[in-house]
C-alpha cells in the first residue's frame, strides 16, 4: 500500500509517518517545511526504503501533480496545514491560501490522478480536520459529526471551509473522501508555541507560564498516538463519504492542565519546585473558545476504536520527552520562526 502523507514534518503528520512505516506502508511525505516542520520529527524512519520525501507546497498544483503522477499512491491523507490560532489572528491570509485553497489544489490533483486511473474503488482521500470547526460549546453537550459547523477564528473557519470542500467532491464528483474531526492532541515532537509544550518548556527554564484570559476555558485532549491509530482504522475502514469524531474524553481547563504540568515537572525537577509560580494570567486570546468535547461513540461503536494512553500516562511520557530531546527544542529555539504579535517567549 502507497500512501501519500501532507504535513509529515509536523507533529501529528510525522506520527503518522512513524506509524505508517511501523506497519510497512509504503508513505511519500509531501511537506513545504514551513516555520512549522522538523525534518528530525521522521528521522527514526528517513532511512527506510520505505520512506521517501517530497518538498512541495500544496498551494502549487502543478507540483501535486507531479508527486501523484511520480509516486502513484493508492491513498492519501491530508494533513498539511497552517495550525496555531493565534497566529491565524493575526496573519489569516496563509490559512486561508495553505488550509482552503490547499486543500482546493489536492482535491484536484487527487479527482484527476484517480479518474485518470479509472476511478480505483479502494482509493481514498483522507482529510484530516479539527473538532474546532463546531464552534464554542457551554458548561454541557459534545460535539458529534451530526453537529452544525459554526467556526469562530480564522482557523477554524479555514479548516471548515476545507471540510466544506472534501465534502463537495465527494457529493459531486464521486471521490472517496474521509473526514475526521478531532480533538486537541498532545505528545512529543508538538511545537512549542501550543499550549502543552510551551508549558513545559517555559516551566523548565524558570519562564513564565502564559495562561490566556481566565484559564477556565476547557479542551478535550487526545495523545497523539492514540489519533494516529484512529486515522489508520478511519483510512482502511471507514465508509468513504462519512466523517468521523475523534475525541480522548479528556476534558480539562486550562489551568487545570498547566498546574497538572506544573506538578509533575516539580516530581522531576524538585529543586525548582513550585513551577507553579511561574503560571501568569495574560490578556485573552481573541474569539477565544470556551469549550471543546467529542463524542467518539462512532468510531468506537463501528471501527472498535479505543484510546491506550489516559491523561496521565500521556503527560508523563510527554514530558519526559521533551526532558529527553533539548537537542531538538533547542534547534527550533534559536530558529527565526516568523513572529506574531500573541508570541511568547518559549
Ligand atoms: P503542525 O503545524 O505541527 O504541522 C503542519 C505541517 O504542515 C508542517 O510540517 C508544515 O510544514 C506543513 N505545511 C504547512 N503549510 C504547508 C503547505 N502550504 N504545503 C505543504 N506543507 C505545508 O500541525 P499539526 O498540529 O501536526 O496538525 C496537522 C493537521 O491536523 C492539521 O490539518 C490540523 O488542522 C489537524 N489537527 C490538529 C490538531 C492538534 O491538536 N494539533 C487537532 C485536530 C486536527
Ligand atoms: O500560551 C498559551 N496559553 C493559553 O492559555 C497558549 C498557547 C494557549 N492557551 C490556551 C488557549 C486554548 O484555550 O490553551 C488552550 C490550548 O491552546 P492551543 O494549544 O493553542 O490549542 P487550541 O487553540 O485549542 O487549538 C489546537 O487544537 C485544535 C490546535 O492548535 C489546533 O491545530 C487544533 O485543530
């Protein structure tokens, strides 16, 4: 089996890679390596002749085409993606130009690639998309697929308006597409400017910890392997057209998650003990969520999915992660990664 990952220098992309290759897939990762790549996020399998990389960015069509037309893969998943918030207030254009009309770009170079083959019954188009195209949530309910979409960032609105778009070439022109719409993920190899690293990391060297408005403003968090087995169990069997929910049932609030941090990093590190200290209350982010939750009865109740790693276990392995990897945090540290005004030091 051939498959054709987008975003695989990424921190969920690069896990699917790892994953794929574990299981003997042939994978071609298509990555522009923006701010956002590690090319050392795949290095544990870049030597397989498994493994093959493309630099190409999505906004090109004429280079998908290209790298469907070189590699003919039997599936794809997508995965590419402009993905911080923050950065999506202040900079919306690449989101709309890489998440929307990216996402245009493969549909395209997909619905030409497979009629040119004559429509192969087993190929799929895997679009791998968020749980914040929803919307807000209050105190109670949970997002499932049969949910309005009702996005409230940038972001949000791109990653929808990418979801819109999958849809339409299904309906219209027949491609086997998948959707899922998952929750926040956590694990190594995650960016520092998300939440869960950047308190690791901000806790680590004594910095102070940014917690945005109130702190009270919930996520459901997901390891980051757990989501890989999902999109693997949605890619080889999902029924094409449908979307899946994908969630850890791990809702948290945020200060909830960064003093839970907090504790384990003065387990590990007693004599800069309380990290707590260092929490600091910032101004809120902008159209800031209250509440994200999903119900993962679909893919449980019809692929048998389960999550492996509670909360817990995953934080634990988490931050021993980074304990263990400053090589790579510190490479990102001293590169330029085009700044932003929401930016903290990490
Ligand atoms: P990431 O920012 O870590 O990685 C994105 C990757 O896409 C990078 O390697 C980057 O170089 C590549 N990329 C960006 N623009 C590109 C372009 N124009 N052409 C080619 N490559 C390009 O993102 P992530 O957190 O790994 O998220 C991956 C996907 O999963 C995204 O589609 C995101 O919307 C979705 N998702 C993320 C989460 C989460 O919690 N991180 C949750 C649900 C869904
Ligand atoms: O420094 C911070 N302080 C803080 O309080 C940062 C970076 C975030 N926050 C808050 C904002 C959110 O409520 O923590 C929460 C999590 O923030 P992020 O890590 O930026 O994630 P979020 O905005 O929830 O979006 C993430 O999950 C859904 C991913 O970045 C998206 O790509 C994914 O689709």
């Amino acid at each position: 089996m051939r498959l054709l990952v987008t975003g695989g220098a990424g921190f969920i992309g690069s896990a699917v890679v790892r994953q794929a290759i574990e299981r003997r897939f042939a994978v071609v990762n298509l990555d522009a390596l923006t701010y956002a790549a590690c090319p050392g996020n795949v290095a544990l399998v870049a030597d397989s002749p498994l493994y093959c990389f493309e630099k190409a960015d999505i906004r090109n069509r004429a280079a998908l085409d290209r790298v469907f037309e070189d590699h003919q893969p039997d599936v794809v998943m997508h995965l590419a993606a402009e993905s911080h918030v923050d950065r999506s207030i202040d900079g919306p254009g690449a989101f709309i130009e890489t998440n929307v009309c990216g996402t245009f770009n493969m549909l395209e170079a997909a619905l030409s690639y497979w009629s040119d083959r004559g429509k192969p019954k087993d190929f799929r188009f895997h679009h791998i998309s968020t749980d914040e195209v929803y919307g807000s949530l209050g105190l109670s309910g949970r997002f499932d697929e049969a949910r309005s979409y009702a996005p409230t960032n940038p972001y949000s609105a791109s990653k929808a308006a990418a979801d819109h778009l999958v849809r339409a070439w299904s309906e219209t022109y027949g491609l086997p597409v998948l959707i899922s719409n998952c929750t926040n993920n956590f694990g190594p190899y995650q960016f520092p400017e998300k939440l869960i690293p950047m308190t690791i990391l901000n806790g680590l060297a004594g910095d102070p910890i940014p917690v945005y408005g109130t702190g009270e403003n919930v996520r459901d968090w997901l390891y980051v392997e757990d989501h890989v087995s999902a999109l693997m169990m949605v890619l080889e069997r999902g029924t094409p057209g449908r979307s899946y929910s994908i969630g850890g049932e791990n809702e948290i609030s945020n200060i909830g998650m960064v003093r839970k941090i907090c504790g384990i990093l003065d387990d590990k590190r007693p004599a800069s003990a309380p990290h707590n200290r260092l929490i600091t209350y910032v101004d809120d982010r902008p159209g800031h969520d209250f509440r994200y939750a999903t119900d993962p009865s679909r893919i449980r109740d019809e692929l048998a999915w389960r999550p492996l790693v509670d909360l817990e276990e995953g934080l634990e392995r988490t931050i021993q992660w980074y304990l263990d990897n400053e090589v790579w945090w510190r490479e990102l540290k001293e590169r330029d990664c085009a700044h932003y005004q929401r930016e903290t030091t990490w």
